[in-house]
C-alpha cells in the first residue's frame, strides 16, 4: 500500500494552475465514464465500486457510480447508492452544534463541566477548563479510550454507561489541553451532551437541522434506515483477502457503532447538496438554509495543525473540517475510513469546487479517491496535463497491486508458521471476562477453535509468540493480542487485551 501511495503522489503531486478552467461539464464527464471503469480494471477488481460528485458553484456537473456496490448481491454502485462515510460525519456534527450555539440553544465556549454536572472528573484532567468548542477541534486534552471503543466498535454500551465512563476520562499526556490532537472521543463525549440538551438522539438532531432542510433524502445516521426504507448499500470489502482477491468484510456498521464522530449513511447525490451549500454560503435552491456566519465558524481555523493527508496539505482544524491546501491553493476537506469504508468531501472556496468521492474498500480505495478527487480539481482548474498524469498513474498499477498482494501473502505465510503458546487446550481459557471500562470479553470453542468476542465485534484466534497468549483480528487488519494469567490453582482467571484488565466471572 505504500508503494501505491508513493506512486500517486508521484502523479498528482506536481501541477500548475491555468487562470482558466477547461471544458465543460458534458467534456468532464466523458472523460470520467472512460477513466473510472480503467482504473477498476486495472486493480483487478480489487475495489469494488465507487460513486462520486462534483460540484461547480450551484451546479452539480457530475454524478457517477461503477462497479459493484454489493458483489454477492449484484448490486452496481450508482451515485444513489449509500456508502458507509466514516470520520465525515464529523463536519455535519459539527454544524449541528453549531447551529444550536447560533440559536442560544447551547454554549459552545462554556466548559464541559456545565453540561456535565454529575461526573466527578479527576482534578488532572482540568475538564473545568475545557470547552464543547474543544471537543469538536481535538484540543480537548482528554484521553477516554473505553467511550471511543465502545462507541466505534462494541456497540457494547447505553446513556447511562456512558454518561459513567466519562468519569475514566485521563489527561493525554501527549496532547494536553489546548494541542491538536485527531481522535474521536471529543465527538463522542460530545453527544453525549447533545442529547440530553436536546432531548433526543444525536442522529435525530442532525437529520431534522442538516439532512431534511438540505433534502438529503438518501442520508441517516442509523445503520438500519437504508434496510428498512430499501434503498441501495455499498457492502464493506478489503482489497487483500486471504487468497488475494477481494473479500467481504464482517465487520457492518449496526446501530450502536453508529456514533457522532463516524456513524452516517450518503450518497454522491445527497453529497452534491452537502457541497453546494458550503460553497454559497448555506443557500441551496434558492433559499438560505443555515447562517452564512455559522458555515463560516465550521470554516474557520480553530486549531493550528501541521500534517498532510496525500497531496492535501492540513494547516489547521475548524470546525468538524481540515482547513489547509492542495496544490498550494486553499482547500477545506474531510476524509473517513474504516474496515471497508473509504470517503472523501472537499471544497475549494476560491475555485468554487467542490468533490465527493465514496468507496466501499478502505486500503486501496482511499488511494483511488486521492486520484479521482485530484484529477477532478485539476481539470476543472486547468492544469496541464491533468488527464495524462492521472493515466500514467493507472499505467502502473498493476505492478503495484501485485507487490502489495505479495507482502499481505508473506504477512499471512508467516503467522501461519507459528505454534500455540497456550500450557491447556482451549476449553481451560474459555469463559466470560469483564472490564468495567471496556467491557464483556467472552471465549467460547467453537468446531475446535477457540474464538473470541467482543460485544459486535468476533474472531477466530491464531496462535501469537508470547506464552499463554493468542492472536485475534477483531478489526479486519488489525491483529490484537488476548494474553491469559491464572490463579494459584492453575485456573485461568484473568485476561489482558491491549494491555486492559479482564476479570473472569464465569
């Protein structure tokens, strides 16, 4: 995947700007329905679909989907299909909040601890000092790993408990308050207050602020809308399967992984919409839907940063959007990824650009939407060469693809070697383990393996180096260690994963 990348860059990296715009949008879309189904080909069908937009002003100049959204389904992508967005949830959070801050509906340079005034926070936390604006620009200084957990991927949680590990919150000792630091926690926590302030779930919220006055009609933040009202999902693959093709990825988003910082439903239709009210200043079809002085707060560089993401330079941090540039030129920009999830939504205000790129693959994926986003700004801003550039780039994929298959077969090849590090078989390990913090962990044997879950997430272990330990993937491509320690008598009482303390009750 490295190599992927370094290529890309190599491509779209180095470009100069024409005063002028190319073409038109009849010109750009041929274009596009020629290059996107090439670039599918030449990964070998290794990302499934992808589905995009792209805005000029108030114009939507192009609409396309490809591939397949759902391949055991038969189901082709198009741009009203629903894609998984990830961490761009987190600009729509973000403008929901701010709307009610507009409103005098809630404060937000007031201090957490206004709105949570029943957690008894550790005094070294300073949550006194810390305000809801820090919680949206990651300089909270907060460090609370069972709520993101829990929220992202257990779904192993309620209000209440939630509401109680807020209390667990420790000081990040290496961003403390008033450092950019990229999590989800603030988001999480912030929620939190949304919903008690509000009276109703956050995903509510933004659909009766953002999604409904946009018409964004194919657009939720529950996992289980797009089920129920039938419309079209993008299904979660992984590009570098067991046997080197894609695979499908168990790991679905449900309602309770559903969460404020990564947990909305879109489509490049509905995305459209999202974009053209960013660009004008928060009218859509001739009315003005949000305060152009809000849409201006979101924009605003709240937080100072110094990262890049590709070609896309991060400056700094608003309001729920990186605030930074591509090729040297001011662009606002959000990006999300998870297990078979990739998004990308961006503006450039001064070229009145705006582009939305969705895959249902994470690895490779988010590689394709750097260069379908950047061959889009640079045609529409006339770059030289931008399409030649962009071939070049598909030109050499294969080679590519190849190498990364290789390593992932070496990587698998390699655990496959080795040997069980467990002293019992593996009913001694199974049972029920608990953390207060994280959650239940449960081992069960199942058709003589030993699996392992925790809340929606589950997976088959493999043997690990280190006594009494095994290896578990319940993240797809991230493997986890679950050690075990027993009591005076030999019973296994106790397991640590990532270093937290389970206690066995039964």
């Amino acid at each position: 995947m490295r190599s992927l990348l370094f290529v890309l860059l190599t491509v779209v990296s180095f470009t100069t700007t024409c005063a002028q715009p190319l073409g038109d949008a009849e010109a750009f879309s041929a274009m596009m329905d020629t290059f996107v189904p090439e670039v599918l080909s030449a990964l070998d069908g290794t990302v499934p679909g992808v589905s995009m937009a792209v805005v000029r002003g108030d114009e939507v100049v192009y609409l396309g989907g490809f591939g397949m959204a759902d391949v055991e389904a038969g189901l082709p992508a198009t741009p009203e299909t629903a894609f998984y967005i990830a961490s761009s949830t987190k600009s729509f959070t973000a403008l929901a909040a701010a709307l009610l801050n507009h409103d005098g509906a809630l404060d937000l340079d007031a201090p957490v601890t206004q709105y949570a005034p029943g957690v008894a926070f550790d005094p070294a936390v300073g949550a006194d000092q810390v305000t809801l604006r820090d919680l949206l620009t990651h300089t909270h200084g907060f460090d609370n790993g069972p709520i993101g957990f829990r929220a992202a991927f257990t779904g192993e949680h309620t209000p209440e408990v939630m509401w109680q590990l807020l209390a667990e919150t420790r000081p990040n000792e290496e961003a403390p308050h008033g450092t950019f630091d990229y999590t989800n926690e603030g988001y999480n926590i912030l929620s939190l207050v949304l919903d008690r302030e509000t009276g109703q779930p956050w995903q509510d919220l933004l659909d009766a602020r953002l999604f409904t006055p946009l018409g964004m009609d194919r657009t939720t933040a529950y996992a289980s809308e797009p089920e129920r009202m039938g419309w079209p999902v993008a299904a979660p693959y992984n590009a570098l399967g067991p046997d080197g093709t894609v695979e499908r990825i168990y790991l679905a988003k449900q309602d309770n992984t559903m969460q404020a910082a990564g947990g909305m439903y879109t489509t490049a239709a509905d995305a459209a919409r999202w974009l053209e009210v960013q660009l004008s200043e928060g009218r859509l079809d001739g009315e003005q839907v949000f305060p152009p002085e809000v849409l201006h707060e979101t924009h605003r560089r709240w937080a100072e940063t110094d990262a890049s993401y590709g070609p896309f330079v991060r400056k700094g941090y608003g309001l729920g959007w990186y605030v930074g540039t591509y090729d040297e030129e001011p662009m606002v920009h959000h990006f999300g990824g998870f297990g078979g999830a990739h998004s990308h939504i961006s503006f450039m205000p001064e070229h009145d650009l705006g582009v939305a790129v969705f895959v249902n693959e994470a690895g490779v994926g988010g590689r394709v939407a750097i260069l379908l986003s950047t061959l889009a700004y640079d045609w529409w801003r006339g770059v030289p060469e931008a399409q030649a550039k962009a071939d070049a780039f598909v030109g050499q994929l294969p080679e590519q693809l190849a190498q990364a298959r290789t390593r992932a077969a070496g990587g698998r090849a390699s655990r496959a070697e080795r040997s069980w590090t467990l002293s019992q078989p593996f009913e001694a390990y199974a049972g029920t383990y608990v953390s207060p913090r994280y959650g239940t962990l449960v081992v069960t044997v199942e058709d003589g393996a030993a699996v392992v879950r925790l809340g929606n997430l589950w997976a088959v272990a493999t043997p690990f180096t280190a006594p009494e330990t095994m290896r578990v993937e319940l993240i797809p491509g991230s493997g986890r260690v679950v050690g075990f320690e027993a009591d005076d008598t030999g019973a296994f009482t106790r397991a640590r994963f990532d270093d937290e303390v389970f206690e066995r009750v039964e």
